[in-house]
C-alpha cells in the first residue's frame, strides 16, 4: 500500500490523503482539544452521569505529562540500553554478552506491571518509582535490538571498512551503528510502546498521565472518563506507532540510497 | 568435549589470575548491594515503615556460618574455567540462594513478637539484589558449564528445590510476605486459579481465530499487509485503554440484550478481559503460524509430493510437524504476554493476582503487592521455561 502511495506518479495531495499518519495525528489533536466540545455527547450516551466529562485536568495537560514520562524514561533506556548493546559486541565486553541476554530474555518474561508495582515499595509512590521502572523495562528491548542489528553488519562490511583504514571508532560510528540502525530504530519502537502503556497504568501508582482518567472512571464507576482516556492514550499509541514506521522507513531507504 | 573446550577458550579468554571477569562484576555487585543496602527491614506494625535489620542480629549466634557459600562464590572469578567448577558454582549458589532465604525466614521468627501479631519483618533492597546475583551467577555458570537449553531450564527447576523446601518447612511463616499470604489464604489460592482460569478461557478463541488467520495469511500473501497493520494497531493500544473502551459496548450490549447477562456477560468483569486479551494475543499466534509455514523448505515439499502424497497429507504430515516450532514460539509470547495482561485486567473487576497487586498498591501495604507481584513472575517464567523446554525438545528431535 505505501509504496504505491509513495511512487512519483500519483498526484503528492493524493499520497498524503491516503497516508494514515497524518489523519491519526489530527484525530488525536482533536480529541485532546476538542473532548470538551464532545460533553453533550458524553451526556447524551451516559444519561445517569451528573459529571459526563473528565474536567479535573485539561486532557493536554494529562497528555503533556505522559509524553513528558514516556519521552523522558525511554531516552534513558536508549542511551543505556544501545551502550550495553554496542559493549556486548565489542571484543572487551563480548564475555558479558550470554549474561546480558539471559537477563534481556527472563526481564522481558516479567510482566510490566510487575516491574510497575515492585519499584513502588523500594522507591514510594509518585512520578520517580513509573521513572525507573519505565526506563528499566525499556531498557530490555533496545538491548535486545541493539545486539541483533549490530551482530546482523556484514563482516565484509567491517572488512571493507578497516580496509579504507578506519579505526575502531570510525567503523562503530560510519559503518556499523548506520548498517544497524532499521533494527534498533525497531528496538526502540517496540519499548516506546510498552512505555505508553505501561505509563498509563502507572496512575494506580500515582503519577499523573492519561491513566488517570481511566483508573478514576474505574474506582468511580465513570465509564464516560474511561472512554474518554482510553480514546485519547489510545489514539497517542498509535500515532507513535505509525511515526515509527515512518522513521524506520526514511532510515532503511537511506541506508539503501 | 572438544567443542566445549573450544567454546571455553571463544567466550573467556583467560588472563593471569582473573578467569571470570562476569561473575567477578556480579560478585561485586552483590557486595555493593550487602554493605550499601539493608537485608531485612523491621517494623511494629504494617503501617510504619521499617527500620534496618542490622547484619550483626542476623548473622548471631554462628548463624554466619549460612554466608560461607557467598565466600566460595568469591573465588569463583579464579578458579580454572572447567566444567567441574562451572557446576560446582551452580550448585554452591542454589545452597547460598536458600540459606539467604532460611536466614531471612529465621530473624523474622526471632523478631517476632509472641505477644503482639502486627510486627513486620520484609524483605530489604539487599536481599534481592543478592538473590537476583546468585540467581545470574547460577546462570552463568550453566551457560560456561556448555549444557544446552533444555538440559539448563531442568537444572535450573532442580536448583530451586532448596527454596521450596524452606518455604514448605514454615522456617519462612514469620515473614511478612508469609503472614500476607496467611490472612488470605483462601483469597489467594482463588486468585491465583481465576488468574490461570482467564488465561486458558483466552487460548480457546485465541486459536481458533487465531490458527485459520495464520493458514490464511500464508495461502494468500497479499492478504498479510492489511491483516497483520490491523493487529499490529491492536497490539499497540495500552491494555488498560482497550479493557476500558470495551466496557461501554458490551454494557450497551447486555443493556439491549439482557439474556446476555446470563451468560455472565457484562461491561466489567471476566468477559471484557478475555475479549480484550484475545484481541492482543492474535497478533503473535497468526504471525507465528503464518511464518512457521512459510519457512517450510519447498524442497522438502517437492519430495513429499514426488512420493505421491496428497496435498492435505503433506500439510498433515509435513508442514504442521516442521511449521510446530514456530507456532509455539508464537505461544510462548501470547501465554506470557496473557498472563502479564490479566494481572491489569483486575482493574475492570476481573480478578486473579492483579486484585492483590492493586488492592496492595490502594493500601500501601507493599507486601501485599509483593504477595500478587512474585507468583505473577513466577507464573510468566515457569509458562516461558516450560514451553521453550518443549520448542528445544522438538528441535533437537527434528535436527
């Protein structure tokens, strides 16, 4: 489908409108700013409802703040999680690679939640325990990837490199790291997506984010809040879902062209 | 012996003294962990937080004695890198594992107070992160020790018997965690059945949708773009949001139809949960069943049909034997992620472990949650271990 779309025949305007990206990225800045708009609707469908509509936060300020807890622990599972990968493939490190796999394979056995309730008792409650046990759980996918794109370079690729006499750094940088980049970017998918939702359930543990309309809904026998962040952290996934691909798609034709 | 020995000198080049500079990090880590962290925690009652156990009220009484397989585990990192010591660490692990856990259960009964019921004795930071240690140097040393998967995971289920032991002896009962589990007792057994009852009432449609879709996909490939975007886009939606837009239809649904509420159907509950957790666990089973077929060799194809066979009997008697490894790859990740899933499910009133995790969280009281969160785990990694134990049986009886 997006090849077709994508190929330089077709009119640009009609390529744009069959791409979903875009019209998913308008649907969620019209529900985030226009849910208040939708309250008759809200009232109309729930009729026994005295409060049809979540107005203790602006549901951009709730959305804000999960991207801000998303962006923020995810950027630390990058950073980590590519430097454990890049130093599992490197001759120093290559001894601590089974080690790093069994605990990339057993971490991704525990579920998220686990990980989400277990950093309550050691850290308290709030933003800081969602942090951690984000960033951590993160951490394990972008490892995984990491290693498999890294290990997934050719060797004739890091032969031709040494032979136009770059370093090891060189090759790391312009050579290997660039030829793994569709994997990692994948890697990196797979974790920002897990983090969405785990930071949605995070509001059990008291961090403000699109959860918490939804636990409120819940406790509260609200459906009309539940649908209205379910819709809202729902739409946001996709969204970033679909930019990823996006992204992956640039980098793999780049790497190509 | 002679791929092992090959293999030995691949992963761990030895150097001078230091042949094992992995279990060196991790014995250093858990002595980071010993020194910087406390192992237990003690408090009156439930409600306050705990103070430090000092290692010195631990350790009394020559009860220090229970570390002396930490100390053997010091030496590990320069001993000789042959199989003999690989096991040897292994084993000298499992034993520290359950002494640790012997000696937690133990001070906890010596704090107790007989008179009054409410003190707390929980686990403290050390203590995981020395068991969480031993648990990777175990690990390790299986992996150096050259043994194969499934030979590791029967090993690993035969090293956790002295745990269990302890936990049956009642040396641990005056835990916290432990008196969590004895005030609910009946609450927790339910739990943990309704936990695996949702899970089983998921595969049932989850592979009969699930198996046709894959078939199907790998028949027609100009069907797998638009059948696995859709369930991709599903798979991307939080749990929690799509347990939560499936309340108001089915709500409406059994409001329109109310004989449905006969059949236990209702916006919150156990019928949600399962439609929910069915939507997500297609993704892996149609990929997997797609993917294991598709990876059959079409030469192996070729000769079956060369020696007559029906095309009904080839799929029967070759491409389900030789596409099984794949699919069940694909049901290890729905089973696992199944089990993580229904744990959030609790948050629409279906029950199982999460209802304890949650109830845990809503009270503050953290051994509760950890009395949902450690079977939880648990249930993952045993379902994860079992399932790739079979995968490497049938791989090993296919190769």
């Amino acid at each position: 489908m997006s090849e077709i779309a994508a190929s330089p025949h077709r009119p640009a305007l009609e390529s744009w409108l069959r791409d979903p990206l875009p019209w998913a990225f308008l649907l969620l800045l019209a529900l985030v700013f226009g849910m208040p708009a939708l309250k008759p609707v809200f009232a109309f469908l729930f009729p026994g409802q005295e409060r049809p509509l979540y107005e203790q936060d602006s549901f951009w300020s709730l959305t804000l703040a999960h991207l801000w807890l998303v962006g923020v622990s995810s950027s630390i599972s990058v950073i980590i999680g590519v430097a454990a990968g890049i130093f599992v493939t490197r001759p120093a490190g290559r001894e601590f690679r089974p080690l790093i796999e069994t605990i990339v394979a057993t971490g991704q056995t525990f579920p998220p939640v686990a990980v989400l309730a277990v950093a309550v008792p050691l850290l308290g409650f709030g933003p800081a325990p969602a942090l951690i046990a984000l960033a951590l759980y993160g951490l394990l996918p972008v490892t995984e990837a990491t290693v498999a794109g890294l290990e997934s370079v050719p060797e004739a690729a890091c032969e031709a490199a040494r032979g136009l006499g770059f370093g090891h750094l060189g090759r790391l940088l312009r050579v290997e790291l660039p030829l793994a980049a569709p994997v990692v970017i994948a890697g990196i998918r797979t974790s920002v997506i897990i983090n969405i939702g785990t930071a949605a359930i995070a509001s059990t543990v008291g961090a403000k984010t699109l959860g918490l309309p939804i636990i409120i809904g819940l406790s509260g026998f609200n459906t009309a809040y539940v649908l209205q962040g379910a819709l809202i952290v729902g739409t946001l996934a996709v969204v970033i879902d679909l930019a990823f691909e996006r992204l992956g798609g640039f980098i793999s034709r780049w790497k190509r062209g | 012996m002679q791929p092992l020995l090959a293999s030995d000198t691949d992963v761990a080049p030895e150097r001078g003294y230091l042949r094992n500079r992995v279990l060196l990090v991790l014995v250093l880590i858990a002595l980071a962990g010993g020194f910087g962290l406390s192992f237990l925690t003690h408090a009156p009652n439930r409600l306050i937080s705990g103070r430090p156990v000092a290692w010195s009220a631990i350790l009394a009484d020559g009860r220090f004695l229970c570390l002396l397989p930490g100390l053997a585990l010091l030496i590990g990192p320069f001993l000789r890198q042959i199989r003999t010591n690989h096991i040897l660490i292994a084993l000298i692990g499992a034993a520290f594992a359950a002494l640790l856990f012997w000696l937690a259960g133990d001070a906890a009964s010596r704090l107790a107070d007989p008179a009054s019921t409410s003190a707390r004795t929980s686990f403290g930071g050390a203590f995981w992160v020395i068991e969480a240690i031993t648990a990777l140097a175990i690990a390790d040393a299986l992996q150096r020790a050259g043994f194969g998967p499934a030979t590791r995971i029967g090993i690993s289920l035969i090293l956790v018997v002295p745990i269990a032991l302890v936990l049956v002896s009642g040396s641990a009962d005056q835990l916290s965690i432990m008196k969590e589990y004895a005030t609910r007792r009946d609450v927790f057994g339910a739990a943990v059945v309704t936990h695996i009852q949702i899970v089983a009432m998921t595969l049932v449609p989850t592979l009969l949708i699930g198996v046709p879709l894959g078939i199907l996909a790998f028949r027609r490939p100009s069907l797998r773009g638009p059948l696995f975007a859709v369930l991709n886009i599903i798979q991307t939606i939080p749990s929690i949001a799509l347990f939560g837009l499936l309340i108001a239809p089915l709500a409406g649904l059994v409001a329109t139809f109310p004989v449905l509420s006969q059949f236990g159907i209702s916006g919150i509950g156990v019928a949600p949960a399962v439609i929910a957790l069915t939507l997500y666990s297609l993704l892996p089973i149609v990929r997997n069943t797609s993917a294991g077929l598709e990876q059959v060799p079409g030469a192996v194809i070729d000769a079956a049909s060369g020696m007559g066979l029906t095309p009904s009997q080839i799929f029967r008697s070759v491409e389900i034997p030789l596409a099984l490894p794949v699919f069940l790859a694909g049901l290890r990740v729905t089973i696992v992620q199944a089990v993580g899933l229904t744990a959030v499910a609790a948050l629409i009133g279906a029950g199982g472990l999460g209802a304890i995790i949650f109830q845990g969280l809503g009270s503050s009281a953290l051994d509760l949650v950890l009395l949902g969160v450690v079977p939880l785990i648990a249930l993952a990694v045993i379902v994860d271990a079992s399932l790739k134990l079979v995968i490497s049986i049938l791989k090993g009886r296919a190769a």
